[in-house]
C-alpha cells in the first residue's frame, strides 16, 4: 500500500475551431440575439472558446489529452490499470466514455474504467477517488480525464449561455509514489439546488422527454459558488496542516474570472497566483481544471514541488477541492 499518490504527467486537448466572442456575436446577431465582446468579457473574462467539429466526440478529446498526459509522465497506455472520465457530455449513454477510451488506447484488456458525474466538478471528483483507490492498494496508475463537448448541449438560442461553454479535454497520470502528492482531499454536494444548472431531459421509450440542453440560473450558481468555494479550500488546508500562504498556485474552475479572483481574495493570494485560462477557453465544465493545469505546466507557471490548490464548482449543486504536491 502506498502512502501517496503523485501527479507524473499532464496533457490536454482543444479542438481545432477557435470561435472568439466577436465571431460568436456575428453568427448569434443572425438569429436576432443581441450580444458582444464588451459584455462577455466584463461579466465573465471569456474572449473566445474552442468548438469540436459535429463528428468530434467526448472520447476523441479524451484520446489526444490522455495520449499527451501519457507522455508527459512517461509510460504507455497499457501501464494504466484504471480509467476515470469526468464527463457531463459522454459519448452514449451507455457504455461509459471511459470504456470507449480504453478501447480507444487499445488497452481493452481488463483494466476497471468508469465515468465520474458531477459536472464542473467532476475532475476534482474523479481525482478524489483516484486517489483513494491508489491509497487503499486498488490501482498503482490512474488515468484521470475531463472530456466535454459542451457545444453539443448548449441552447444558441439563449444569450444568458451559450456564450458561457466551450469543449476540450484534459487529463492526468496518478500514480502510486513515496513522495507527498496529493495531499488533502475535500468534497460536497447539496442536492437542493438540483435545478439552477442542468439539462433536464431523458430518453424513453426513443424519445427525448424534457429539453436535452442546458438551462442554467447564472445569478443562483455565482452566488453559491462564491460562498462556498474558499471554505472548502481552507478545510483542505486545515487537513493537511497547511495554510493559506502555502499555496503556491490557485487552480480554479473555469466559469467566471469574477469568481476566481474574489475566491482568490478570500484566500489572500494575490492575482498573479491565479491560473487563467478561461480567457481562452470558456467554461469547459470537467475538462476546466486539467486543462488548466496541464497549461500552466506546460508554460513553465507551476513547477515541481510547488503547492497547487485545485477547486471545483457546478451542478448538483457540487463542490469540492485538491490541495496536491507538484
Ligand atoms: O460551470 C458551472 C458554474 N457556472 C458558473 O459559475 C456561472 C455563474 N454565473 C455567472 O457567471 C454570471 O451570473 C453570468 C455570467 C451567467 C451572468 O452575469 P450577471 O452579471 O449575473 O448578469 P445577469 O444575469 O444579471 O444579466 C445582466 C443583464 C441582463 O439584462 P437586464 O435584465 O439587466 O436588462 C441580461 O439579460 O445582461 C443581460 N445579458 C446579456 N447581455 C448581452 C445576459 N446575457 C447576455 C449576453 N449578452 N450574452
């Protein structure tokens, strides 16, 4: 049984179709919706958002961020004995994404797989159980992914957002190690807020019954998640006998720099300690955070050794946070 559980590699994935807000505004302005850069940025920091190609699934972007976070940390595919997808946008709705990824890997060999549903936060999640299972002696090296294509369950005809989300992937290697890795863990839901962020409908009997896409109260979500993410940082803290000015970067969910930055300022950590990429990329639900990580990696911010504190918010209404060791 180990003792940690240690992030060696990082990866991610954009679709190609880069979509900034001036073209988004163009194309909505068609359909009567009136909308701009001005206000986009100002409200949430977007500029422009990524958008897969209609034959692009979720496991596709799974495939590129897995194929770049296996060789950042150095292994093959078949070295992995489990796959985690954190996926509010899976391919089907069954078999689990994280099925059709192993087979996409050619690793279709035994290996446990499933997916991890808790929208924005489903990374935080999934990385969780990630690293429960490595400590409890279950797996030595866990995929863990965020794959979405948003895009897909967005109502274009509805301003308040569809300007909001975008797709991509992004994904991790945890592995087994004596090195402090992850280092606290800390998650939670209220189910009472079920209906401020969720696509309500189902299928039956071949049908869809309710609306496939998103619906979402925007003012409800902002205020719930200002209040409750620099709590769960700080319990993280707390368990791991560590304090604010520890953390070395802020890695939080992409939805709203607004929310970012006034989380960051609870925490006293300055701006400059936030890793930003929203600007880039949108809101891209479970994806937001490894994508985010696996940039500031790859951009020399956050380094070997360095304290990262990583903070999911979303729908369910769930929660929740990783402080972890570079
Ligand atoms: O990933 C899960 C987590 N999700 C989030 O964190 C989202 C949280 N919520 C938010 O980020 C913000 O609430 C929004 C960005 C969604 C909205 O910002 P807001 O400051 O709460 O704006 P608002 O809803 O109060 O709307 C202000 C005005 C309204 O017009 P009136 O009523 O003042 O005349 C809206 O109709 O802005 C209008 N509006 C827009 N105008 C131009 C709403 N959407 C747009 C738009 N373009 N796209």
């Amino acid at each position: 049984m180990s003792i940690y559980s240690r992030i060696t590699g990082t990866g991610s994935y954009l679709p190609p179709r880069r979509v900034t807000n001036d073209e988004l505004a163009a194309e909505m302005a068609t359909r009567g919706l009136e909308t701009s850069d001005e206000w986009i940025v100002e409200r949430t920091g977007i500029k422009a958002r990524h958008f897969a190609a209609p034959d692009v699934v979720a496991s596709d972007l799974a495939l590129e961020a897995s194929k770049n976070a296996l060789q950042a940390a150095n292994i093959q595919a078949s070295d992995i004995d489990l796959i985690i997808v954190a996926t509010s946008t899976p391919d089907m709705v069954f078999p689990s994404t994280a099925a059709i990824l192993q087979n996409k890997l050619g690793i279709a060999n035994g290996c446990p797989v499933f997916d991890m549903q808790a929208v924005c936060s489903g990374f935080v999640y999934a990385l969780t159980v990630a690293d429960s299972m490595i400590k409890s002696g279950s797996a030595k090296r866990v995929l863990v992914v965020g794959a979405e294509v948003f895009s897909r369950i967005l109502d274009f005809n509805d301003r308040t957002t569809c300007v909001l989300f975008g797709d991509g992937a992004g994904a991790v290697v945890l592995e087994a190690s004596d090195k402090p890795g992850i280092l606290a863990t800390e998650l939670h839901a209220d189910g009472s807020h079920v209906d401020i962020l969720c696509v309500p409908g189902n299928v039956s009997g071949g049908q869809v019954i309710g609306s496939p896409l998103l619906r979402m109260d925007g003012q409800a979500v902002f205020k719930l998640a200002v209040g409750v993410l620099d709590k769960a940082a700080r319990a993280a803290l707390e368990k791991a006998k560590m304090q604010e000015a520890d953390i070395d970067w802020l890695i939080p969910h992409q939805a709203n720099l607004r929310i970012m930055m006034s989380t960051a300022r609870k925490l006293k950590l300055a701006p400059e300690k936030v890793v930003v990429t929203v600007d880039q990329h949108g809101n891209t639900s479970a994806a937001s955070i490894p994508l985010a990580l696996d940039h500031a990696v790859r951009s020399g911010q956050v380094k070997p050794g360095q304290n990262v504190m990583l903070e999911g918010v979303g729908g369910g209404f769930t929660w929740g946070a990783v402080l972890l060791t570079m």
